[in-house]
DNA sequence: GTGCGAATACTCGGATACCGCGTGTCCGAGTAAGTGAGG
DNA sequence: CCTCACTTACTCGGACACGCGGTATCCGAGTATTCGCAC
C-alpha cells in the first residue's frame, strides 16, 4: 500500500502558507519554487485542495492561492482526503458470499463481514488521529524542532 | 490510497484455515474454489504467507497450505505486512530540505520532518489496531455474526 | 498374497504478459494590472 | 491632473502522454500416490 506523494507535498505548501501568513496569495511557481517541485504537477493537486474548500485560488496578474480557513481548522485527515480522496483504502469486496457462501441463507450476511469490520476498525483508528491533527500542530511541532525555518522560509517568499 | 485486494483474500483464507482446523492440507484450488477466486493469483498471494511464516506449504500429491501458527498468533499486521510489505505508506522525501530550505543550515534537520512524524503518528496507530487483532478475534467474531458459515464451509471442503 | 518399481497425476513455485492509475507535462481561458491617450 | 479604454503579461484550470506497480495467467520442478508386475 502506497500513498502517492502529493500529499507530502500538500502538507508542506499549507504549513509554508501557514508561515507566510499574509492575504496576499502566492502563486504556484513560487511555492514549487520553495521546495524544489514540478509547478505544473504541484498546481494540480493545488487544484484539489481548492475543490475540497482547503484553499482560495485568485486567478488574474499577482493571483495565486492562500488558505481558505485558519491552520487551527485544517486536520490532516481534510488533506488526505483532498488528495487521495474520501474512499477506504480497504474496500471489501464481499467474497464471503461467492463459492461456499453462496449455498448460505441470505440472513447469514445480515451482519457486516468480520474481515472489513476488523480492517475498518484499524483505518478508523488512523483517521481518528489524522482528524485530531491539525496544520497548526504542524507548524507548532516544526517551530519547537527548528525555530528558523519559519522566517527562512517566509523570506525565501519576500513577504519581509 | 488503495490497498491491494490479495489482503482480503488472504484474510479469508486464514480464516477458513483457521475454521477447517485440520493438519491435513489444503490445494490452492480447494481455497480458490471456496471463495470463487482465480486460483493462479492466489497461489501467489499464499507464496508470500509462506515467506512470511504465516503458512506452510507441502508439495506434491494431496499437498497444500496449513497454517504455520495458531490463529491467535497470527496478528491482522503480519498478514498486511506479509501482501503489501513492511513499508509505510507515507514515504517523507524530505524535500524540506530542497528549494528554500537549501539555505539552512545543516543542523536545522536534526530532528525529524514535522510533516513526517504528524503522519507517522496516524500510521502507528493504524499498525498498532492491526496487531492488536488476530484470526482467531476475527474468527470468534464471524461465529458471532453467522454461527453457520463456519461448519458450512468446512463441509464445502469436504472435512466432516 | 506381498514387495518393489516405474508411470502418473497432482501440487507448489517462479517466470511471463496485461492493464489501470499515479506521475508528469502542456496549452488555453480568464483576469488584474499597467500604459497611454484624450479630456 | 484625472478618467478611461486598450494592451499586456501573468495566473489558474483542465486536457493530454508516459511509466510503473498491481493484476492475472501459464508452464516447469518436485513429490506422494497408484497401478502393474514379478516373486
């Protein structure tokens, strides 16, 4: 199982954006820029934080994208799911009806499958403390290992 | 995030193993036709149960796949780990350190990525839930749900 | 009837194609800013 | 000096190729069984 790699680099634009902190929106080049990314790969899955209402695009000359709420609002179970989307990784695909079961009465399926109900359980588990995560968590945790980042990065930015 | 649909099949496998309780072995196309499953690519799903120690494999005439361990041994991750493999689905690529970040000083990575470890947090819990439950949990907890799908798959595979 | 040996049928195991999705890129529609002339 | 319309340059947004990993399949190596034959 894999998770592809835009959300990393989703995960990094917010807490960059988060850093900036201004109204002013910062284009596509410059935060690809900021990091070392492909802008056109990064743009598109800009593009699916903006369809999941995580961020603001203004198109036009000196347009670009900003947060669309407070870092304290955004979990990153809201950026996974932007990304990769709201499906459960674990999809059962209900086998136990096929070969032998099918020779079961139908009230036998009445109940969920005890294989999905146990892998449920542990992505349940994981989305719980993805939920309880936020950007500004991130952000907290970045500043405590390396307080200059932050400026670093904001200066890289020429919002100073 | 997709995971692979060889888990499922060799959750239920495990788990009709684990019903039909028996030292004789099982062919592969016994467990394939129990869950109308393509018997070639389950065979390789089973492999990789034999490399991981969760199963044990006897050639020849009237040979098969039994269980390597009990079913309370057998965790929910080391059949994960044992399909989809050990790694972790998010891979950090510390591109903090590209773009911008090439700018600080070396000493601003000792510690970990904020981002990673945010997500390393989620992940272990997720592994923590699978190795909390075994087989056997799953096994006890169909029985609960459908008291006959246990025996009336082991008739189906003609052990009573 | 019994022991032995070869033929046999069945099993796992790895090597081999196919296909869908993630990855990466490009170009067009749209907009705000800048610019110059006219009043 | 102010207003306004046009040009311009820059932005996002979606449509278009490429490559890799999951999916699916087949055939060969190896072994217990089974059948036939000699004793």
């Amino acid at each position: 199982m894999r998770m592809g790699k835009g959300v990393e680099w989703a995960l990094h634009v917010l807490l960059a954006l988060a850093w900036i902190d201004d109204d002013e929106p910062v284009s596509t080049a410059q935060l690809a820029a900021g990091h070392d990314l492909p802008p056109a790969y990064l743009n598109k899955q800009l593009q699916a934080l903006v369809r999941a209402g995580l961020l603001l695009s203004e198109p036009g000359a000196r347009g670009g994208f900003r947060l669309a709420r407070r870092p304290e609002s955004i979990t990153l179970m809201d950026v996974v799911a932007a990304i990769e989307g709201s499906d459960e990784a674990f999809r059962c695909m209900e086998i136990r009806r096929r070969g032998a079961g099918a020779d079961m009465p139908a009230s036998a399926f009445r109940e969920t499958c005890a294989v999905q109900s146990s892998m449920q359980r542990a992505e349940l588990a994981w989305r719980r403390e993805l939920a309880r995560q936020t950007i500004a968590d991130v952000r907290a945790e970045a500043d405590a290992h390396a307080p200059g980042a932050g400026p670093v990065l904001r200066r890289s930015f020429g919002r100073d």
